[in-house]
C-alpha cells in the first residue's frame, strides 16, 4: 500500500499582494516605490531628486512635491500595466500630509489601491 505524502499549506508569497507601495522621506526629498514582492524587484519609482523634475517644482520636499511624485509614480504604474497596487506603511506613518498626498494622487491617476 503507497501512503500519499502529506497535504501541505500553500506558500505564503501566494497570499501576498504582488505590488506594494512603500514611501520614504527626508528633509530634503520625497521618494516612492512600488516593488515586486514574489521576485523583490522594484517595478516603478519616483523621487525628487530626479534632474528632470527639480525644474518643475518649488521645493523638493513638502506636500505639493509629494502630490506631484503621486501622480507621476501612478502615470508610470499604469504605463508598464500595473492596475493596483497595495500600500504599506510603517507603524509611524499615518494617512495625513504627504503620504495623504502621494496615495490620493495615484488613485487620480488611475491606480487602485488594495
């Protein structure tokens, strides 16, 4: 008699969101990333510290700095075909000023978010 093996759970990285949305700031500037987590990869970024940018914006570091990150970051998500993205925060970090900023302009610029 052949005892068939045991009946194991799925993987974790199969109840992950894929895409993930992490935010960084500095006293200087505003950085966002979506990564890819099954494969660790980052799948779109936007910053302040890019050349072509900085001419457009005031400062680099406040609200309207982020809401233009937002929007751009969510204008290159849906480029490369990414519809949704899942947003994470740290235990600091609260949906107020510029992480209220970034998230609501990805959402005007089409993506969801899980």
């Amino acid at each position: 008699m052949v005892i068939p093996p045991p009946v194991r759970p799925p993987r974790i990285i199969n109840f992950l969101k894929p895409y993930v949305l992490k935010m960084h700031f500095t006293n200087k500037y505003v950085n966002a990333q979506v990564i890819h987590t099954p494969t660790a990869t980052v799948a779109a970024s936007a910053s302040s510290q890019e050349k072509l940018l900085r001419p457009s914006m005031e400062t680099t570091r406040d609200v309207a700095a982020a809401a233009k990150i937002g929007k751009i970051l969510g204008e290159r998500l849906l480029i490369q075909g990414i519809p949704a993205v899942s947003v994470f925060l740290k235990r600091e970090q609260r949906y107020h000023g510029k992480i209220r900023a970034i998230i609501d302009n990805m959402r005007d610029a089409g993506v969801k978010l899980l």
